[in-house]
C-alpha cells in the first residue's frame, strides 16, 4: 500500500522552472515504477513522464522532452518532476501515481496523489 502527496506547485512566468516533488508513504515504495500525469480544465488527464523501479529507465511525453526530468530518491522515498522553460500550455494539475511499470497510461498506474496545480503565465 503506497500513499503519495505531491507538493511545490505554484505560479510561475513562462520560460521558467519549478519543482514538484511527491513523498510517499508504505513499505513497498522502491518496488513501484512511478508516474506524472497532468490534468487541464475541460480535459483528459495526460501522461507527462515515467520512472522505473532503479531509476534506470525514463520516459516522457513529446510535449515535454528536453524540458522535463523525472528523477526518484528511494531513500527518501520521493519522486521528483524537474520542470523547465516552462509554457502556459503547461499549466495543469499534476498528479504523481505508483504502479508496476512505467507505462503511459493511466490505468497500468493503483496508486495516485491528490495533486498539486501548477500555473504557467504569459
């Protein structure tokens, strides 16, 4: 059982960066793969990155490559979302989720946070 609380989201101007960070609570942290989706008015929740168990492998949306950096620290049992040059159509709340494997889609993921909003201006 994994219990996760994301947190450091905020208002931020476009081209600049911020840092979201999720801490998790169970026994069986280190075994989970671990997601970042996000969620805008009017719209579907979307993948945004993915990390494995080790750390070992990433994945990310193509909206986000080269800006986004998803790392974890399973001694601390946190993951993070390094997010830079940031956009307004960045501007969701994110949502950090544990499942088996770092998939894409929502439904690969059991455990998810409350979420933090994230707000880009222009």
């Amino acid at each position: 059982q994994v219990q996760l609380v994301e947190s450091g989201g905020g208002l931020v101007q476009a081209g600049g960066s911020l840092r979201l960070s999720c801490a998790a609570s169970g026994r069986t942290f280190s075994g989970y793969s671990m997601g970042w989706f996000r969620q805008a008015p009017g719209k579907e929740r979307e993948f945004v990155a993915a990390i494995s168990w080790s750390g070992g492998v990433t994945d990310y949306a193509d909206s986000v490559k080269g800006r986004f950096t998803i790392s974890r620290d399973n001694a601390k049992n946190t993951v993070s979302l390094e997010m830079n040059s940031l956009k307004p159509e960045d501007t969701a709340i994110y949502y950090c989720a544990a499942g088996g494997l770092p998939g894409r889609v929502r439904h690969q993921y059991n455990y998810w946070g409350q979420g933090t909003q994230v707000t880009v201006s222009s």
